[in-house]
C-alpha cells in the first residue's frame, strides 16, 4: 500500500494507554470478536475518564469550551476531543463549530463515514471551508485525488489565506496529474507560511517530482530536514513519479479511444448524408415500371391525366431516418 502524507495513525493507542493491553489480548487465544468487544469496552472507558475531566473543567460558556475542545485536538487527543464534543453537543445543541469540531476528531479516529456525513451537513454553514477541507482531506486519504482537489479548492475559495489548505491543495493538484495548478497553490502556500515544515515538505516534493533535485535538497537542507526525512521524502517522489506515468498513459490512451470513436461517428455521419442524396434504389424504379405496366394492362383503371413521379416516391431526398432504418447505438 503507498504511504500518503496525508496518512495519519488511526488509532492512537499509544497514546492512550493502550499499547500494553493489546499485546497482552493479540498472545492471548481470544476470538477477533472478542478483541473487538475489549477495545470498544476499552474506548467507552476512556471515554468516560474524558467525559468525568470534562465536568470538573466544565467552561463557563460555549466559547471557552470551543477554544478548549480545539486545544485538545492540537494536541493530538482526538479520542478526548470526540467525548468533549459530545458532551458540548448536549449541553450547547447542534452548533455548527461544535459540529465540524467533532467530525474532524471522527476522521482522525478512522470513523471517515460519519465524519464525511458530518462534513456535508455543514457545507452551507458559517463553517462550510473547514467541512470542504476535512471532505478533501477525507478523499486524499482514499487516494480519490480528483475528488480532494475538488473539495480543496472549495475550501481555499472560502478561506483563501490558509496556508494549510493551499499546500494541501497544491498535493492533490500533484497527484492528480496537474503540475501548473500545483505550482501556483504551492507558491500561495510558500509564501503564506514560508517557514511550516509540512509546506516545505509538500515544497521539495513537488521539486523533485518535476526533476529539480538541487533546489529540492536545497529546500530540504534550509528546513533542516534530518537523513531519514529526507529519504522518505524522495521514496515517496519516486512513487509519484511512476503513479503519474501510469496516469499519463491511462490518459492518452482514453484520448485516442475519443479520437477514434469521434472518427468513426463522423464517418457513419457522412455515409448516412450519401445515402439521403444518393439517386433511386432499384427497388423504388422497379416499383414505378410495375405500376405503369398494370395500368396498361388494365385501361379501366383510373389514373391521373399525368402520370408525375416526385423524388419523394422515386426515394430520392427521403428523411434520413426513413432511409437508414434505426439510428445505430453509435451515434447516441
């Protein structure tokens, strides 16, 4: 599976506590039904320690609790964060700054369904570019690249001077084939917050996928990049390069398929405009001199003083579709 550098731990055991108690229950010959029954046990737990710290800190009002909910996420506690949005939800109602709050701690604890639904619900809110960006963010960890630029871009149009979003705007520009687009947010991006690693990162990574290797160790050795960091950046570079080429390929070969297929639809079209203006079948003359051959063999049939044959009963200028029959699938 490639590595995303929008991939984050999805749980955050670790940090919880939790390291411990799982190595004991995976030696152990539980069923996986059990295993699952022990962490959500485990989680509701926490989730309740969370909620008893939450009553003894209980903010005076929605804001201060907005601002200690947001706190909590910086720092990386999204299980926390989950049940002190809860409770604020009981407590404050559906607010829409609670709400979006709570849905990006449901994306960071893996829970990208009710966090996307959460997300959409808040699109025509005063918090619409933080729902457009978590839905971006939410597609960029699926690999869905079209789809993140789409939502991305969304969400810098509502908050142009994000930093964050432009850069991870930039990324989903990169990875769905659109070089120029990425350039132009990442240079936002840059100069918006020049000095944030995560920018510089996205920065020297757009480099080296566009084979400028000097400047983009340049960029890594001004942002004081250790070997490793380094190294991982240029794998991932390499990655990109070849899902590019592969996209770049599967590209021109849905535009020759186009090309071919407007070629063939132009030459059936052609076909059908020579057989409208095409002379009378044999068929229709044969019909003509039938009929004239029975009315001299029947004097006492009644005809017109003239006999006059117009194009349309010899076949000629007929409507197109009476000529060819049914229209072929092809030219829907």
């Amino acid at each position: 599976m490639k590595t995303s550098i929008w991939t984050r731990p999805l749980m955050r055991w670790a940090a919880l506590g939790l390291g411990s108690t799982l190595l004991v229950a995976c030696s152990t010959t539980d069923s996986a039904y059990e295993l699952v029954r022990q962490q959500q046990e485990q989680e509701a737990f926490l989730q309740s320690k969370e909620i008893e710290h939450w009553e003894k800190r209980r903010p005076t009002d929605k804001q201060m609790a907005v601002r200690m909910l947001e706190e909590t996420q910086k720092q990386g506690r999204y299980f926390a964060s989950l049940a002190y949005a809860e409770a604020m939800e009981k407590e404050y109602g559906a607010d829409p700054e609670v709400m979006v709050l709570r849905a990006e701690a449901q994306r960071q604890t893996g829970q990208l369904e009710q966090a996307a639904h959460t997300f959409k619900s808040l699109l025509n809110t005063p918090v619409a570019g933080r729902a457009y960006q978590g839905l971006g963010l939410i597609a960029g960890s699926q690999e869905h690249f079209d789809q993140a630029a789409h939502f991305l871009k969304q969400a810098a149009g509502q908050d142009p001077t994000n930093a964050i979003v432009q850069s991870d705007l930039a990324y989903a520009y990169l990875r769905s084939g659109r070089p120029h687009e990425a350039r132009l947010a990442l240079g936002k991006a840059a100069e918006l917050a020049p000095d944030n690693p995560k920018i510089l990162s996205n920065m020297a990574l757009y480099l080296l996928v566009s084979q400028e290797t000097q400047r983009a160790g340049f960029v890594m050795q001004q942002a004081g990049m250790d070997a490793a960091t380094q190294q991982a950046i240029v794998q991932m570079a390499e990655q990109i390069g070849q899902d590019l080429e592969q996209l770049h390929a599967r590209q021109q070969m849905q535009k020759q398929h186009e090309l071919r297929m407007a070629a063939a639809a132009k030459d059936e079209q052609a076909r059908a405009q020579a057989v409208a203006l095409s002379p009378a079948t044999p068929t229709a003359m044969g019909q003509v001199v039938l009929n004239r051959s029975v009315q001299a063999q029947n004097p006492a049939v009644a005809r017109p003083a003239a006999v006059v044959v117009s194009s349309t009963q010899a076949g000629l200028n007929r409507p197109l579709l009476e000529s060819l029959g049914p229209v072929s699938s092809s030219m829907n």
